[in-house]
C-alpha cells in the first residue's frame, strides 16, 4: 500500500541520533520545519532509499515503520 513518507531533519529527540522515516499518517511526525518530505512510496525500504540520500543515519520509526526499524 502506497503512503507518503517523510524524513525528520534534527536526531536530538531520537535515542540513537538517527534522522527517522514516518508515514504521514504517524502520531510521531516531525513538525513541519523538521522533516522533509521523500515521496509516495509502496513501502518504507523504498522511502529509507531516498532518505539515504540526504543522510546516512536513517532509520525507520519503530511506531509507523516498525519493518524498517533496526535501532
């Protein structure tokens, strides 16, 4: 299932300082001014592809992409 996903740009609230991935639909996604935004992705692999882009900390949230959460 297709969801937009997003990246969050400060890892200071994050335990292990990872820029996180959320679906736009988690209770956890960043503020606006926090994120930025990846695409419209079949799953949350292909979204942590994009995030690498920007970062090479990434990781998926363990609430809303708890198949790509590694940390």
């Amino acid at each position: 299932m297709f969801h937009h996903y997003y990246v969050n740009k400060l890892t200071s609230g994050n335990p292990n300082f990872n820029h996180e991935v959320h679906k736009s639909s988690c209770y956890y996604l960043p503020s606006e001014y926090n994120r930025i935004y990846l695409g419209y992705f079949n799953s949350c692999a292909e979204a942590m592809q994009r995030a690498k882009a920007y970062y090479s900390n990434v990781d998926g949230c363990a609430v809303c992409c708890p198949e790509c959460h590694r940390q």
